[in-house]
C-alpha cells in the first residue's frame, strides 16, 4: 500500500503557488484496507476515502475500462494491481499527472514538469476525449492561469473542438457544466473561460445564450466595441476587477442575453432587451440547475440595469420601482451587488474602463432616503393593506426630497 500526493496541490506547489487542499492515491489497496484504517468511504462511482483525522481524500489507484451496455464512455475501475503510472495516465493534463511519493520522490511520466516550465496545457493522452466534460476543465484552467502566461498546446485545443465538433459536449450533465462555471467565476479572469470555451467551438453547444451575442451590434455611440458579445466579455472581466463576489459575475455575464435575439429590422437598437434577457436567463438557470440566488440576482440585473445608466431622466416612482423589483427592502445587500453590475456593465466598454460611474453612489443615496422614513405613526395603525400603502407613499416623498 503506498501514499502519493497528486493533482492540484503538487502542480501548485511546484508553481510556486498556495496549496489550498490536498488530494492523495492509494496504490496496491482494497477498500476493505482503507476501512480497517478508519478512512470514511465517500462516493459512489469510484472508492474515494477521507483520512479519520484530516479528512483529506484518498483515492484508490484508478484506470478505465470499457464502457457498460448503454453508455458511451468508459467507467473508472480501481482494483490493486493498478499501477501509479496508468492511473496518472487517465488524467486529463499532464500538469494534473505528477505524484510525490512519502519520501518526496517525484514520479512524473508524461513530463508534466517540462509544461509547467513551458507553461503550457497539454492533454496526457488521446484518452481526453472520453470525458467531454474535459474542455470545460481546460477553460477554467486557462481563467486560472493566463496571468502566469500559460497557453493550451495547439494539439489539444485541436481535441477540443473535435470533441466540440461531434456532439460530445450535449452528453455532459447540465449540472457538471454549472459546476465548472461556478468554479470559473471565483477565478481572478473568469471571461477567459468564456472565450476559451467560444475559441474551440463549445460555447455554442453548452451556452448558446451566450454564443449568439458575438456578431450582433450596439449603437456605436453607447458602445465603441459595437459588438455584443465583445462587450459581455469586457463587462464579466470589469465585473471581476471590482467584486470577487460570483454573483455579480454572473449576473455580469448574462445582463444583455435579450440582444440575442432583437429583430434585425431595428438594429443596432435593442428596444426591450432587458425583459426578453430575463426571460432567456430563467430558462438557461431551469437547463443548468443553477442555484436560485443566482438567477433571481441575474433576472433583476437585465431587468433594470438600463434604469441606473440614465438615472437623472428617472421619475421618483420608477426609482421606488426599481427597489421593490429589487427587493431591497427585504434584502439590502442586492442593491450593492446590483450596483456593481450596473457599474461593470457601463464601465466595460471601449475606453469607458476608467471613467467614473456616480450613478452607484446617488442611486445609493436615494434607497438610503427610502429606509429612513418615520415609522412611528405607522406602529399605531392596525396592520394590513392600509399600513403597507402608507410606508409606499413615505418612502415615495422621500425619494422625491432627495431627488
């Protein structure tokens, strides 16, 4: 039974990097080993152990075997007699098939090493191409990495769009994919997931929401990259310059879905967008499986983003409106997040990343004025619809008297 440590936390370390968790194989064991020495048995797919006392985990050696009656890929099978080096084998990069051993020996056959120098994304072996769900692991190690000037070899962007070329990407779990791109957004360059992903042709089978905005134009005037897709890119990117949070990412990213598909006969113009683009998230969000903070966050952003940018034209009713859209007075903290991506929207365009955006802190202004109203006379009348139409019409005059 021998212990090697492997995956991220060796190719980190070797970067220089953080180790943020540990993952470890096992060689030569049978799960009923692993039990007898108080490991706690996890997943189903595959014999996965936590240790009794970090809980860190530990693999048994794995390897692939032809797949069941009625599945497409292989399965992964553990068994003993598998060896270190076929289970680096079915790795996905040869960054990701480097081992350590107890004695802090490196075992590294496929020269992972050699990449980490070149700082570069190879694929191990042909194997890549029996998880499609692979491409999307290279997209987020490109968002991970491109600061550290790392690059996807050309023969393994070449497997991608294959793999993207033949269908293989519709047979990824829509969860799996929601994953990767929640992954994605907490990355420091979450929109190089999105263009590597566009690069080898996936983003058309997984996001097609998203694919469709590139070619499509906005008023040159508002938008000196004209095209729509170039400015989600720019707005996810400023997005993540001013807030870690992957919320505002990915509300961020999806904030001008409804321009997919604005009638030809009115462009560049994109009357409406904001209503269709909400309805476009909530059917992404119901495919993928996302989470419902997400999306409700998202759907209010493409709602009444565009009320922020032309603030000063805004009648204090809509103001209100706005706010009980937002749900602000229930939950406060959407009005910052929304802020935010009202902000990365406007700041993420063709030399508009520096300008300032006063719009945030006046809107702020008029939703503190809101909160602020004098309830005191309000607790003396009996609750019911009375009450709630008074705290409208104090929280309308205050927004007026700021105004």
């Amino acid at each position: 039974m021998e212990v090697y440590l492997v995956g991220g936390a060796l190719r980190d370390r070797l970067l220089g990097l953080p180790v943020v968790e540990r993952d470890y194989v096992v060689v030569g064991a049978t799960p009923q080993m692993m039990l007898e020495r108080g490991f706690k048995q996890v997943g189903k797919d595959f014999p996965v152990f936590l240790h009794p006392q970090t809980s860190e985990e530990y693999a048994l050696a794995r390897t692939l075997r032809n797949p069941v009656s009625g599945s497409r890929f292989p399965e992964p099978h553990a068994a003993p007699d598998v060896t270190l080096k076929e289970d680096l084998a079915r790795r996905d990069l040869t960054i990701n098939a480097i081992a350590e051993s107890e004695t802090g020996e490196i075992f590294d056959p496929f020269q992972g090493r050699r990449d980490l120098q070149a700082k570069c994304l190879r694929h191990v072996s042909p194997a890549f191409s029996e998880d499609p769900a692979r491409v999307l692991r290279v997209a987020r190690f490109m968002a991970k990495y491109c600061d550290l000037g790392f690059q996807i070899a050309p023969e393994t962007l070449s497997l991608m769009r294959e793999i993207s070329a033949a269908g293989s990407l519709e047979t990824v779990a829509p969860e799996r994919v929601w994953q990767e791109l929640e992954k994605a957004l907490l990355l420091p360059n979450p929109n190089l997931f999105i263009e590597t992903l566009r690069q080898c042709g996936a983003l058309a089978s997984l996001f097609p929401e998203l694919d469709c905005l590139w070619g499509v134009p906005q008023p040159p005037k508002w938008h000196p990259e004209i095209d729509t897709g170039l400015h989600t890119l720019m707005a996810l990117a400023m997005a993540a310059r001013l807030s870690d949070d992957p919320l505002v990412r990915f509300a961020a990213l999806t904030h001008d879905l409804g321009k997919g598909n604005t009638s030809a006969e009115i462009l560049p113009s994109h009357h409406g967008h904001e209503g269709r683009g909400a309805r476009i998230i909530r059917l992404l969000c119901e495919r993928l499986r996302v989470p419902t903070h997400y999306r409700l966050l998202a759907e209010r952003c493409a709602t009444y983003h565009g009320h922020i940018h032309r603030l000063d034209d805004l009648r204090p009713g809509t103001v209100l409106k706005v706010l009980e859209g937002l749900d602000a007075f229930r939950q406060p903290e959407n009005v910052a997040r929304f802020l935010l991506v009202c902000e990365a929207d406007y700041r993420g365009r063709g030399g508009f990343e520096e300008r300032p955006y006063p719009q945030a802190s006046r809107f702020n202004d008029l939703f503190h004025a809101a909160t602020q109203i004098d309830k005191g006379e309000l607790k003396r009348m009996k609750p019911g619809k009375a009450v709630g139409e008074a705290i409208r019409v104090l929280r309308l005059e205050a927004i007026k008297a700021v105004m």
